[in-house]
C-alpha cells in the first residue's frame, strides 16, 4: 500500500479584533464614516468655529446679567442684556399672580413637576399613584385659587405664567389619552352608528386650527348657555385642548391598533377571551407600545400649543413674556426674553423626548435587534 503524505499547513494569523467601543470608533461611524459624511462633517464644525466664539462673547464675556436699564442701553448689540429676565422674571414665570402670594404657584408647580417625574418610573407605577394624582391635582387648585385654609382667594383670570403652562398641558393629556383609546376603539367598531360618531368626531376637530376650537370655547360656547348660567373661562379652554388633543391621539392609536396582526386577535378568540379581554391584554398593549414615538411627539405638539391661549386672554409662558415686554423700558430687549421662554420649553420638550427614547427601548426589549 502507498502511504499518504500528510502535509500540514499553518494557518494564517488573522487580524486583531477591531475596537467598537470608546471616542474614535464612535467619531468613525457617525461622522467620518465615508467622505460625504466627513466633510459634512468638516463643513459643520468650519461654521462652529466661526460663530460659536461670536455667540460666546454676546451672551456671556459682553452681557450684562444686572438688571440696569441704563447699561444695558451702553452695551447696545455687542452684548445681551439678560438684565431684562433678572427684572422681569417673577412676572414671566407667574404672569398676573399676586406677587406677596407667588410662593403657592411655585408649591403648586413643584408639586406636579415631582409627581411627573415619580410617574415616569416603573418602581411608582401602583394603584397608589392614581390616589397621588387625585391629592396632587386638588393640592394644585387649592394653592392656586386660595379662598380655604386662610388662602386669600384669586380668580383663574390672573392666573398665569409657568404653572398654568403646566397645569393645561398635564390635565389635557390626562384627560386626552384615555378618551383617544376609547375613541380609536369607536373607529375600529362594527357598529355603524359608534363608529360614525367617532368619525364625525375626529374629523371635525382635526378640521380646524386649535385657535378655531379656543374661540370657540371661550366666546361662543356662552352664547349657547342658558341665561344667567357661566362656566369658567379657564375650564371652558381645558375642555377644548382636551377635546383637540384626543382627536390628534385617537389617530395615533387606531394606527397602532391596525398594526396589531389578526393572527393576534384570532389566537385570543381560540383561547377563549372576550373583546375586551383581548384588547386589554392582547392588542393595545402591542399598539401602544408601536406608537410611542408618535404619541410622545403629540404630547410635545400639545405642550406647545398651550401658548395659543393668549387669544382668548389667558396669560401662559409666553403670554406673561409679552406682558413684561411692555415695559417700555425693557421693550427693547424682547430677544433676550424669548431666548430665556424658548430656553424653558426646550428643557421641557428635551426632557419629554428622552424619556419617550428611554420608554421605547424599555419596552422593545424583547423585539429590538441587537
């Protein structure tokens, strides 16, 4: 027999694994990763350099931070004069309010932001923190309409600034989300006469401006009440924001709940499971999870929307930053002002944002590719 000659052959070193963690491999794949994004990249950083310095030395090296009238008129253009938000700041963030009672909107204020945030985590999320919205919300409108506890009163009317920005947006959400559900179920009905209804609904509000639906609220409504009868003015808006940011929601979630496949449904029905067993626990559960990103964009668009409200002589941020810029002394200033409110809703939005980030990937957890 022949013998076979085994011949062996080593292998070739291979490369060292390449580095995908740490500064450069981040800077490689999101801005240099081929030479169009690298010289966007240039491109951006050649116009930082420019005016970033130029920015740096107007609001900070050559701004005055005092609020002196006098020397922020000296400066002229080559500062800003955030002298106009130390001034006016009080009147800014509460608008009309009694100025010796302002301590109460700021109670109030900080007592919804913690909740807000103690809400954003799963470890709160009980049946105890439905009973601490409910104590939260009277708490609100106790400090902010006074007339018990010694509380002096104070009509809605001069109510203003920061904590009533707060106050329409959170209590119109609230309001909104369940009510959208309810009405994207309406849409998806069987029933004729449920579903037009809903229909009708959404596309008459979704039909006109939010101003439209603000007059509506505020100078038409009374007309239709009978003689001798008002509701507030500030309810009547709150009920409108409602009303339109439902509609906005109740598109969103029937798109989730269109995204949920029939497989779903059928396998709840094999099982056993009623229609609202299975859309508690099968489908919107799934649609919700889908939309999340739309539905925080429309909390976003809601919270901004609220600044509408000075038509109907509600003073929110911005509507309380007007009322200080008329101060003929400080009228000329009115950049640094908007820059401080844009600064306020920024935070906020920013804040809105990641959390819906944070959210999403919470709950794709078991879906997401790594």
């Amino acid at each position: 027999m022949t013998a076979i000659a085994h011949v062996f052959q080593l292998v070739p070193p291979r490369a060292p694994p390449v580095e995908t963690e740490g500064v450069l491999p981040w800077l490689k794949r999101n801005l240099f990763s081929d030479w169009k994004n690298a010289l966007g990249t240039l491109v951006i950083l050649a116009l930082l350099a420019v005016f970033v310095p130029r920015l740096f030395d107007w609001g900070v090296v050559n701004a005055v931070a005092r609020p002196d009238n006098i020397a922020c008129r000296a400066i002229g253009h080559a500062g800003a004069c955030w002298g106009v938000v130390a001034e006016k700041y009080r009147l800014i963030l509460f608008g009309r309010y009694p100025y010796a009672d302002q301590w109460r909107p700021l109670l109030a204020t900080g007592l919804m932001i913690a909740l807000l945030a103690a809400s954003c985590y799963r470890p709160f999320w009980s049946r105890w923190l439905v009973a601490a919205w409910i104590v939260v919300i009277a708490a609100f409108f106790v400090l902010m309409r006074g007339g018990v506890l010694g509380l002096t009163p104070v009509e809605t009317a001069r109510w203003g600034g920061f904590p009533l920005t707060i106050m329409l947006s959170t209590i119109g959400l609230a309001t909104a989300f369940p009510l959208s559900v309810l009405v994207a179920l309406g849409r998806r009905s069987r029933m004729p006469g449920i579903r037009t209804l809903c229909v009708l609904y959404v596309e008459l509000i979704r039909g006109v401006p939010l101003i439209s639906v603000l007059f509506m609220a505020s100078f038409m409504f009374p007309l239709f009440m009978p003689q001798g009868m008002t509701i507030d003015v500030l309810l009547r808006v709150q009920v409108g924001i409602t009303l339109f940011s439902a509609a906005y929601l109740a598109e969103v979630v029937r798109g989730g709940l269109q995204a949920v496949p029939r497989g779903q449904i059928e396998a709840a029905a094999s099982l056993g499971l009623t229609y609202w067993q299975t859309t508690r626990k099968i489908v919107l559960p799934q649609a919700l999870r889908i939309v999340v990103p739309a539905i925080m964009n429309t909390f976003i668009g809601t919270f901004k929307d609220t600044s509408l409200v000075t038509i109907v002589s509600l003073y929110d941020l911005t509507g309380a930053l007007q009322l200080a810029l008329g101060d003929s002394d400080w009228r000329k200033f009115f950049l640094e002002g908007q820059l401080f409110v844009a600064a306020i809703y920024f935070i906020c939005c920013f804040a809105m944002s990641r959390y819906s980030r944070w959210i999403e990937g919470h709950l794709n957890t078991g879906t997401r590719r790594n």
